[in-house]
C-alpha cells in the first residue's frame, strides 16, 4: 500500500483534484488523523501526487485532467466523484481498469426534483412572465394553468428520476418514466417504460424531463427527431447532461414553435457562450449548472466521501459503486 507512517499510524494518500476558483472541498479534516491530503488543480500538480496516491476524490469536472494524468496512476485503488454523473471520468483506459469509480447518488437528488418541481409551476403559474410584466409596472390580469393531471414524462428513472416523480406525483402530475429496461410496477412512478419506447411516449407528455446520465445511448438522444415528436405545447427540462442533448436541434425546434419552452440547467458548451440564442428566446429559463446546489452541498459531499473512505479502510464495500460500462450506479 501507498501509505506513510505518522505517530505510529499508517496513513493513506488522497489526491484531491478541485478547481482553482473554487477552492479544495471543506470537511475533509477528520481524516488527518488517518490519511495524508494532497490537492491539485492544475495538470502538473496532479501528475505528481498521483504517482503515489491510493485514492482519488474528483470534484472537478470541466476539464480532462484526469485522463491526462492517468499515465502517472500506478498506485490507485480507488475513485470517488463529488457528482452523480461520471462520464467525464469514463475514458477507455480507466474503464476498462479493475479500478472501482464511485459518485455523489443521494446528496443532489431531492434538491434537483424540488429544482423541477419550481420550475413546471413556474410555467404552469406563469411566475416569468409575470416577472417580466412587473419590470415593465405593467398590469395584466392573466389566466394561467392547472398542474394537476399534467402529463411528465421523466428520461431517467433512477434516483434523481424518482424523486422527481414523488413530487410530482405527490402533486397530481402523472408520471411515466423512461429507463433502459420496461418495469412492470415501480411504487413512485405511474408506469415506466423501455428506452426503446421514447417516440412513441414523447407525444404524450405535457413536460419532458431529462434526468438521465451520459452514455454512449444517451449522447445526442435529444434530437430533431425527439423534438418533432412532442406536442406544440410541451416544456423541456434538463438537469441530465448537457450532450444529451443537440442544442442546434432545441434551437431550431423553439424558433419554429414545435416545442413551447426549455428549461436548461446544463449545454453541451458551458458556460453558455453570451451571444447564445438561447438567451433571448423569452420562452427559455437558464441557470448555470447549479439545480442540486443547496447550501451546504460541499459539506454534504465531503462527509459522504468521509464515510465512504471509512468503508474502504475496513475493507467493507463501498457504497455508490458505479458499474463502468453501463455509466451509473445500478439501481437496488
């Protein structure tokens, strides 16, 4: 084992990769006692302290660092993602490794589904154009929307799909989830069906709602084909991934009035360029990657990691481990 001595304890090496302008992740110092610390944020500084590191925790997921860094891995045992998708750390080589990936699943999914909760009344309730309305002091009587009995069909039925559809449900929508497999009967969900089947769901749905991970089945599945198959008067929510989507496809659909709104948490570019489309269109809600960030998210995720780490000290199984060729963390 990478592991260094201290007062007569061993110590395992945790290489922390964070990003600059955020700072190393705060609540990881109950682990001095039994493991050394080692942060980088840039190429250089992770090349050299994964030359001895065991365990890696990744909190930065806008660049490929660790791919390029992997040539330098000789001793690591072990991954963790601060996040609930991990494609960014799913390249060929560490996929194909015996080494095990495993992410955030459960801190960021009652956050999100409240997320997409807000934002259907919004649309429902009409809360934006009545925000545009006020910058103008301008009073207009308007009638609005009924959720209940509204129609979400939820493109990813696993943890973050599912408590998008207890809200909702607990709401009066009517939930029909997509996965990669039919399910006979699910408890929080009205039906789900096959991926297999999404044209043929799409026309149905009165809000569609993509909370699936990227994968090689999921990369561009929203395309002009998806968006032709959806009703006129249907909303698009992502809070997935942003290459789930083919946003010269989203663009062409809302220019054309084939879909009537989007609300995009994530884009295939980030941050969304400022001379984007997207921006103008008044139909189109935008925030910046950011549907699971709830005060206190950091420290959420550093004590999960915490926890974790003292699973894998005793040898026990580590919880969250994501089966790399499928992308996700299967569901129980």
């Amino acid at each position: 084992m990478s592991t260094n001595r201290q007062g007569g304890t061993e110590r395992t090496r945790i290489a922390v990769l964070h990003a600059e302008d955020e700072g190393p992740p705060p609540g990881l110092d109950s682990l001095l006692g039994t493991a050394e610390l080692m942060f980088a944020s840039d190429q250089a500084t992770l090349n050299a302290i994964l030359d001895t590191a065991e365990v890696l925790m990744v909190t930065d997921f806008r660049t490929n660092l660790v791919e390029r860094a992997w040539p330098y891995a000789k001793r690591l045992r072990w991954i963790h993602a601060t996040s609930a998708g991990v494609d960014r750390l799913l390249f060929p080589a560490l996929r194909n490794s015996d080494i095990p990936i495993t992410n955030a699943r459960g801190i960021f999914d009652r956050p999100i589904a409240e997320y997409v909760l807000g934002l259907i009344l919004m649309y429902c309730k009409d809360f934006h154009g009545s925000l545009a309305l006020k910058t103008k002091c301008r009073w207009q009587h308007r009638d609005t929307e009924r959720a209940e009995g509204k129609r979400v069909l939820i493109v990813g039925a696993g943890a973050i799909g599912r408590q998008i559809a207890r809200l909702t449900g607990a709401l009066g929508l009517h939930t029909t989830g997509i996965a990669s497999r039919a399910r006979a009967e699910d408890p929080d969900f009205d039906s789900v069906r096959g991926s297999d089947e999404l044209l043929d769901e799409l026309p149905k749905a009165d809000f569609v709602v993509v909370a699936a991970p990227l994968t090689e089945a999921t990369q561009g599945l929203f395309d002009t084909a998806a968006f032709n198959a959806m009703q006129p008067s249907a909303r698009f929510i992502n809070i997935g991934r942003g290459a789930i989507v083919k946003t010269d496809a989203l663009v062409k659909a809302l220019q054309e009035g084939r879909i009537a709104g989007a609300a995009l948490d994530v884009f295939e570019q980030e941050p969304l360029p400022a001379d984007h489309p997207l921006w103008a269109m008044p139909e189109v809600f935008v925030s910046a990657h950011m549907a699971g960030d709830v005060v206190g998210w950091r420290e959420a995720l550093s004590a999960q990691f915490v926890e974790n780490f003292e699973r894998w000290r005793r040898g026990e199984p580590l919880a969250n481990q994501v089966d790399k060729q499928r992308g996700y963390v299967p569901q129980a």
